[in-house]
C-alpha cells in the first residue's frame, strides 16, 4: 500500500508469508513491513526475506516483527543478528526519518505489556490490529487504548488478512491494514 505522508512516499506491506519476491515494489521514499514475513517461523524464509529487503532500490526500510516470525520472540539476540545493517528493527522504539517520527510496539498480535510509549508520533507501527478497526472484531483492546492516548496520525498494521489493503481514518487517524492480498 502506498501512502502519502509528508511529502514523502511510504511503501507499507505486511503479511507477506515467503512470499516477498512477488511483490512490486513501487518507488517511494520509506518501505515499511508489519510482519509476518514467513509461515511458519522458517529461518530460510526469514533470511531470504532480509535478502531481498536489504537490497531494494528505497534509501529506508523498517521491519516490525509479527506473530509467524517466531525467532523475535524465541531467540530475540539471534534475530536481530539477522537485520543487515541498511534495515532498521523497530520494537517498543522509536526512529525519526526526513522529520517523521516513526514508533512500533511489539503486538504480536496483542500488546506486550513491556513498553513505554513515546510521544509526538506521527507513525505508529504495529503487527496486529487495534480493536474495532478493520480487525474482525478481534483486535486488541489495550492497542486501541493506546492509539487513543498517543493520537498519531497514521497507524500502520496488518494481521488481519480479510481486511487486506483498507483504510479508515477515525478521530483524525488514518488507519491502514497493509496485509498483502494473494
């Protein structure tokens, strides 16, 4: 999905289970991807991923891990050997890029109640959904609370397949699920 923001150009997929290198990839100015990026917690599919996204034609990409890729949980100091270094890991922190503040929390697909939320955040990265917002009726409460205190302007997720590639904006925040449909 991409996004207009700032005068910037962002590219937001999630979801794409091994299945990256189908993707086309359009010009822009920031790749986002909210997890998600294998099946089954496969280190082949995790390696290949990073492979790929470390060498896309965009000068900044942020990955967030979601709830199959399974080494940010089970083995995090392994995992994060596995980010080249043009790939920024954003969890439960912040980065600022051409004056966008970016910030993730881990939600895999619900709050890690271990987190300390930032303020002024224009983006907010998450892998699963906030609840009542293009989630099915099965995103996380503590998430929505959470977007409601910190008002970002954009939060960006994905999660939640049957809502692919949709946008919602309530109460002045645009909310987009970039799960990528195949």
């Amino acid at each position: 999905m991409l996004i207009d923001f700032q005068n910037k150009k962002i590219f937001a997929i999630s979801d794409t289970h091994g299945k990256h290198r189908d993707i086309i990839v359009p010009n822009a100015d920031i790749i986002i991807h909210c997890g998600d990026v294998c099946s089954d917690g496969n280190m082949e599919e995790i390696i290949d991923f990073f492979s790929w996204f470390e060498n896309l034609d965009i000068k900044n990409k942020i990955f967030v891990a979601g709830n199959h890729d399974l080494i940010f949980d089970l083995e995090p100091n392994v995992a994060k050997n596995l980010i080249p270094n043009n790939v920024i890991l954003l969890e439960n922190s912040s980065v600022i890029i051409d004056g966008i503040k970016f910030f993730s929390l881990a939600v895999r697909p619900y709050v890690n109640l271990d987190y300390k939320l930032e303020k002024d955040i224009d983006v907010l990265i998450t892998h699963g959904s906030p609840f009542g917002i293009l989630d099915e009726g099965i995103g996380c409460k503590i998430l929505m609370d959470i977007v409601t205190e910190i008002n970002p302007k954009l939060h960006i997720f994905g999660h939640i397949h049957s809502c692919s590639n949709n946008k919602e904006i309530h109460n002045n925040i645009q909310f987009f699920n970039t799960c990528i449909s195949y």
